[in-house]
C-alpha cells in the first residue's frame, strides 16, 4: 500500500526518469501559417510534419462551408448522436462517406481514435482470437484490450509468422481477426492487403484495417489502399479518420447496414460521446466531395515523396521503401532524434523527433510527413538541412 505523497513522488521520479532518457515530452505552441509553414518558438519554419495530405485544412470552399454551416447551426452538436446529435450535416456526411467508399452505409465517431475503439469493442469478445501487427496504432492496440479477446502480436509485416499462428490456434477460437493499420502511421510502410486477405480465406478470419493515413492519398478517387489492391470487402472491414487527409477532424467505418447497425447499438465511444460539431460534419462532407478529383495533387504527392525518398536514400539515411508521403529517419536513440530535430529547426525547418512509446525502443526517428503543397525546393531545403 502507497499514500496519495508517495504517489505523487513516484509520478515525479517518473518524469525525471524520462528527462535523464531523452523521452520528457511537452506541448509546444504552434500558429499554423499554410499547409507547410508554422509559427513555432516564435519563428516562421517550414514544417513536415502535418497528416494534411492534400492541404484540404487550408481549401477555401471547405472552409467556406464551415463558416456557411457554423452561421446556421448550434456551435457543439449538443447531444450524441442517438440523441439530438444527428444533424442534417451528420446525415449528409454519412451518406457522403458510404458514397465514397461504395459501401451500403457509414457510421461517424468523434474521431478515428473512437471508430477504432468502437468497432472492436461492438465486434470482438472474449472468446476471440486476435491477430495484430506489432507497429498497429494505439487505438487498435487499446480497442483489442477493450475487446478482452486473446491477443498475439505477429512481427510487423510478417504473413509467414501470421500464417502460422492462425494454423496452431485458430481451431480453439469462435472467430478470429486479424488487425492492421493499411499506412503505418510512423513507418510508412503499407500492409501485405493481399497476404492478409488470403490468410482470411484460408482461417475463415475477418480482417480489420485501419485506412487513417491512407484514405484520399491512395485508390481511385482517395478510396485508400483496400480499393488500390481491389481487396475483397466480404473479408475486410474498414475504418477511416476525418482528421488526416480529409483535414477536418471525426472518425468513421464503412461498410454493411447490419455492421453499421451493430454498431449503433454497440459502440461505446459512439453512443456516449457528444456527435461531432455540424459545422465539421459539413466541412469534411465538402471536403469528401473534393478530394474524389484530386488525382492530380495525390499524383503529385507521391512524385515528391518518392524524390525525397530516393535522395535521402542515396545520401544514406536509413529509411523505408515504400511510395508513401510518410518517410521515417531512423537514429539510433531519443538523445540522436531530439538532436537531429533541433539541428533542423535551427535551419528554420521542424521535422518532429519521435520516440517512445510511440515507437518501440529501438524505433527512434524522424517522421517526415509531406503534403501535395510541398515544392521541389521545400525538399531541396531539407536535404540541405539534412546536409
Ligand atoms: C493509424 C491511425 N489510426 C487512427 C488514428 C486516430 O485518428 P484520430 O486522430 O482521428 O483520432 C491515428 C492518428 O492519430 C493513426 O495514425
């Protein structure tokens, strides 16, 4: 047994523990500027470091459809969802993303963080088996603690290893599901869509997919990297953020009435929390209906991304292969990334230095994240910087 002073001492040794490991983390303001360039520590930087893939936080008819929106309706939806919270923008937005998706209908969460929770708190139980890939996002992980179902971690990327423990355990679960984020958030890699789907096939397991980072920058008409490996919807089930590409904020899933439905009745991060503000809800529908025509932009992203990539490659920094605009840096520890981020920013560029926990111990790097309004000189300038 501790008392409330003891607690309070081990929560400051705590903290100190991780200033001495390079690991303290604090809130720094920033004043967004453009979809590349922020205020920070009062300077003007270039930044790569936003998930705004197609600039859509900074496009003038999104914005003005909020403004149009907030002018009409209350400011917070004032209700969840199942209570008053279901706008006329909640309605048009939902059908928007089923729309988009192709998918009979939607279901929208006060953020991806909740649609993920949600979906697997309504779909898994106990008596579940759970596959999920070592690099998954947070709120998968958390969502298959939630679910209280038995969880393996598989290697990241690693069907073979996957393959076998489907082959050893499936048999003793009622289902099995298999989780993976599409575009890990940190890494850039994508997911083996095919393997996995195959594996589905083979262990009768469904697999859930977490598209945050690869929806509006993949696919045809943004769809995200299901649809760009054509992956077969009856083993998949999908779940996207509004906050990323879509540079608005919410979560949602795509996908079938009965799993829609389901989750209306299940989802605890749906059913009690407030629905998102209409002016949002009617911003990203706007946002949505856009995004469809920006092949040009997502061209162009993956273009740069690829020349930075190669570049960084050749001037050899450690990173990833993948075609994707998030591109990881990797250093040896917290104390080499924190560096490595400070020199940059001295040369008016901020790249964030990432280190645990939100990547493994020896995960420490530097996420450069590109937007379609990054220039060929933007680039040049970080390499410069990069030196
Ligand atoms: C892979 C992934 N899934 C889900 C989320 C959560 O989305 P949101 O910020 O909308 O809660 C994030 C990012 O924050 C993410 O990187």
């Amino acid at each position: 047994m501790i008392n409330p002073m003891d607690l309070w001492s081990s929560l400051s040794e705590d903290l100190q523990r991780r200033q001495n490991q390079g690991l303290r983390r604090s809130l720094t303001p920033c004043r967004p500027l453009s979809p590349t360039r922020t205020l920070r520590q009062g300077r003007s930087v270039l930044h790569f470091a936003s998930n705004d893939y197609l600039a859509m936080a900074w496009n003038p008819q999104v914005r003005e459809e909020f403004a149009r929106i907030a002018d009409q309706y209350s400011l917070g939806a004032t209700a969840s969802p199942l209570i008053l919270g279901t706008s006329e923008p909640y309605a048009k937005l939902v059908e928007s993303i089923a729309h988009w998706h192709q998918s009979e209908s939607a279901v929208v969460f006060p953020s991806g963080y909740a649609a993920n929770l949600g979906t697997l708190q309504s779909l898994v139980s106990p008596e579940d088996l759970v596959l999920s890939d070592a690099l998954n996002h947070a709120c998968l992980i958390d969502g298959c603690r939630l679910s209280k179902a038995t969880i393996k971690v598989f290697p990241h990327r690693d069907t073979d290893s996957l393959g076998d423990l489907l082959a050893n355990l499936r048999g003793r679960f009622r289902m099995a599901y298999i989780l993976t984020d599409t575009l890990f958030s940190m890494d850039g890699h994508v997911a083996p869509i095919p393997q996995i789907e195959s594996l589905c096939r083979e262990f009768n397991a469904l697999a859930i997919a977490d598209e945050a980072h690869a929806s509006g920058v993949f696919g045809n008409r943004g769809r995200g990297l299901l649809d760009a490996h054509r992956a077969d919807r009856s083993v998949w089930i999908k779940t996207g953020t509004l906050s990323k590409a879509i540079g608005c904020t919410g979560g949602y899933v795509a996908g079938p009435h009965l799993l829609c439905d389901t989750l209306l009745h299940r989802a605890r991060s749906l059913i009690f929390s407030t629905a998102l503000p209409p002016a949002i809800l009617g911003a990203a529908a706007k946002s949505i209906q856009l995004i469809q025509n920006m092949d040009e932009q997502r061209l162009k992203l993956l273009e740069r991304s690829s020349y930075l990539r190669k570049e960084l490659t050749l001037r050899g920094f450690r990173t990833t292969a993948d075609t994707t605009p998030i591109i990881p840096l990797y250093v040896h520890d917290p104390h080499e990334a924190l560096r490595l981020s400070e020199k940059l920013f001295d040369a008016g560029i901020f790249v964030p230095a990432i280190r645990p926990p939100t990547v493994p111990p020896n995960g420490c790097l530097l996420r450069i994240s590109l937007n379609s309004d990054h220039t060929h000189e933007d680039c040049q300038l970080l390499l410069d910087a990069l030196g």
